[in-house]
C-alpha cells in the first residue's frame, strides 16, 4: 500500500511514522508546501519520498490530508477529481464544513471524513512521535456516503494505529467537538490572556502557578494555524458553548460578589459530577 | 520537637507524613472535629496521637492549621491566645483575610502566615502521600509580623520537606493566586458545567474527550468545603480576574463570530506567549 500524506506536521508525520513501523505502508509520499518540513521529514525517515500533490495522488492508493480545516476544505474538490480508484481521507477537527464542500462532489463516495481524537499543545514536523494514536479514539463521520471499500481501507488503516473507531454524522461530531474540545482551547487562550495582562512580573507566575495552572493553562500553547479555522470552521457551536461557559462563570461571579456560600456550594458540587467521566 | 496538625486532609496528612520521614517532627499529634479521619489517619501511622485541640497546643512546639481558610480566621485568634512559647502557623490558600483576623492580636508575633503551593485535586485524608511538597513553592507572608525565633523555625520545617520559600505581604500573595491558581479552579469549575449541562451522553463526552479536556476539567473535582471559603474570602481579586477573563473570552467570541481571522489569530498568538513562562 502506498500512503501520501499532504500536510508534513504533528498528525501526518506522526501517522507517517506507525503506518510504516506497522507494515500498514510499504512506501509513504510526503506533501507539504513547506520546502524545510519536507526536508526535515525525509531526513528522520518519516517518508520515503516527497513531490508535488498531483504525482503523489497518481502513485498512491490513500490520501491523508492533515492540513489545517480550512485548507482541506479548499482542496479536497481538486483532489476528489483526480481520486478515480483512490480513497481519500482527512484528519480535520472540523468535519461539516468539510462535508458541505464536497458533498455534491460526482467521487464523493471516494472520501472517507475522519478525525483521530489526538495530538499534544506542540506542531509541527519535529513534534512528531511514534505511538500518538495507540488507544485514542477515531471518529469517521457519515459513512453511508463512502464507497464500502474505502470506508473499509480507512477502518483497516486505523486499527493498525490501534485505535478504535467511532461512527457519527459531521453535524454531531462538531456539536460535541465545540463541547469537550474546542472549548477547553478557548478557556486555556483566555486565561493565558488574563494572567500574561496582569502579571508583568513572570517569576512570580511561574513560582506560584503550581499543577493546577500548568494543566489549564498548557493549551494556550496550541498552534493558531490549526486552530483559527477550528473556531471560524464550527463557528456555529462554538458561539453556543462560548456564551454557556460566560453564563457559567457569571454565576459563579455572582455567588462569590454576593458572599452566598450556599449556591457557590451547589455549583462546585454540582462541578465534581464531572469525576464520574474523566 | 512536636508537632500538632489541625485538620487531618490531604496537606495536613501529607505534611505529617514527611515531617516525621525527615526526623524533623519526634511526634505528630493530630487534631480533627472528624473522628472517622482521626481514626485513619492514626491507623496509616500518619499521626502518633489524637487530641482535643487545646491539649495538643499545651503539648506541642508547633501547631499547623490545615483546614480550610474561613476556619482557619475563626480559630486562629483563641489558639494564638494559648500559644505563649510556641509557634503558630498555617497553610491556607488566601492570606489577607487570616491576617486581618489576628492583626492586633497580643500574641501576633507566635503566628507565622504560610501557603505551601502543592496539591491535587483529590482531597480528605485517603488522598494523602509523601514528597508532595518536595521542590515546590512555599510562600510565608508578612514575615516582619513574626518573632525571629517562629520564623526561622517554620523556615527550617519548609527546608525538611525540601520547599524553596518565598516571601510576600499577604495582599500581594492573595493578587497573584487568584490570577494563577484560584482563576484556573473557576475556569474549570465552569467548563466542567457547561460540559455536564450540554451532554447528557456521557459515553461519547468520554469518547471524544482526549487529553485537552481532561486535564482543562480536572481541577473540577476539586472539594467544595475547601474552595468556597478561598473564593468567599479572597473575593475582590477573584472578581477582577473573573472579570478580565469573561472579557477575555467576549474578544475571542466577537473575533469569532464576525469571521475576523486576522484579529483571532492576534489573540491566539499573543495566548502562545505563556510557552515563555509554563
């Protein structure tokens, strides 16, 4: 099998990495516009070979993209086009604004809409490693419109990743995604926000952040390329979660300015119910 | 030297733990309304004794209080009554309100104010262990208020369980926390309620979470009977952080919602610059 993955950072070099140690690809193409990443890919072995997009897709029986969203959006069409015998595949963190794109796209059904649940704050080509997806979970979104045999490759290709897969429509996977996910990059951005504006003195901060800051705090590090076309992407829900969270802690402004120690009580407990999931 | 634990919860248990370990405390006498948490934490050997309160601080050279902050103003002012020729300090999160209750106090110059930065978000007796303390952050507060002698034995206690010591007023000391540590408990107090209120589905929250979520949500579980008095009692910063925040957020979901990427990648990357500090 030969895989091309189009987008050389974190998640392409670091599922370039164990669909080769798994035997999954015996040749991986590596696509990337960035003329350095491609270097540096094709020097740590995470590919065989780099070239342009078109001659990638002719050599390859799977395509990956693992660009930013908004960039597979704008060219998936192209790819769909030239994708005749190919399964093509994405691993965009988005995934309704991706299908709209391509949904009256005549190869369509060669498009299997993925999103692995992985990755860390860091980017890039050197943040990859091996092992990223083991146990993690992958969600594949509206597979009744995939040809049963790419949805088959795809489903193979991640079970050599050892990672188990759910099934959901896009319009779903992106409500849920706003609720557990890209929210907590937003409140981890904004408390960064709030403490760099306030603390001009940094040992301070970093003598006395502790664990619980460190935690909350770890993904404001995360890469804006990525992220800006997550929140423009799924703008929708966002908004929706972004002004419950604001209500949420308005509440708690309002217990804690009033002194009322009963309901600010109700509210961290009713908090704690979280410890039955995570 | 003795040594008395006021209130036997995950600091006060971990404390005792260590300070017997490193042979700075000979005996560690253990003080709790709560018998069932006398009873344990004598059967893990966590405390040689148990006793009323007023029998230890007759017994003891130091007394620690370890309860939470609005207990800690409460009795703070009759133990210092008793404390002619010993040591009085605490642990609490916030500072200005516990010096304010023993300000004029006759015996002011017994008490030495302290907050050792450690912790998790498991609480109660149960969650104690050792080297929980070992290289973080302790700060002692208004060290001017306390005779040299206390001082420089709680100084000497800090060194045993291997903290490196700060020194701050406690006005300063309570800005700082609630910029680092106490804003980060109410950010993920309210995330961890948006979450519960939006996803009744708790499997596909655990499914889809990934490691961003978690460790965002995991203060969330911390205990109420702790946190309420901290932010009851450290309320005017809290107020202003938790206002600065919500701003914070409000510019992200304008920049959001009007589709503006250049002005929401300004705010991820000027977010990114913690990567300095954490």
């Amino acid at each position: 099998m030969t895989v091309t993955i189009v987008g050389l950072g974190l998640i392409g070099c670091s599922m370039a990495i164990d669909l080769k140690k798994t035997g999954f690809a015996k040749q991986i193409i590596g696509v990337d516009t960035n003329k350095q990443d491609q270097k540096t890919a094709l020097k740590n072995n995470y590919i065989d070979s780099a070239m342009n997009l078109s001659l990638a897709i002719k050599d390859s029986d799977i395509i990956i993209l693992a660009v930013p969203v908004d960039v597979i959006g704008e060219i998936l069409p192209s790819i769909l086009d030239l994708s005749k015998g190919k399964v093509v595949t994405d691993v965009g963190s988005v995934k309704y604004s991706i299908e709209k794109s391509i949904n009256n796209h005549k190869n369509r059904r060669n498009f299997v809409s993925g999103h692995p649940i992985a990755g860390t704050e860091n980017s890039g080509v050197n943040a990859a490693e091996s092992n990223l997806f083991n146990n993690k979970v992958v969600i594949l979104c509206d597979k009744q419109k995939s040809l049963k045999e790419a949805l088959e490759k795809i489903e193979k290709m991640y079970r050599f990743l050892n990672m188990n897969i759910l099934y959901m429509n896009s319009k779903e996977h992106d409500i849920h995604c706003a609720y557990v996910s890209h929210i907590s990059h937003l409140s981890s951005f904004a408390l960064a926000l709030s403490v760099l504006d306030k603390e001009k003195d940094e040992e301070n901060i970093l003598n006395l952040a502790g664990g619980g800051f460190e935690s909350t705090v770890r993904l404001a590090k995360s890469n804006a390329q990525m992220w800006n076309p997550i929140f423009i992407n799924n703008k929708e829900n966002i908004i929706e979660v972004l002004d419950n969270y604001i209500n949420k802690l308005n509440d708690f402004k309002k217990a804690i300015k009033s002194g009322k120690r009963k309901e600010l009580n109700e509210l961290i407990l009713q908090a704690n119910k979280i410890s039955k999931i995570v």
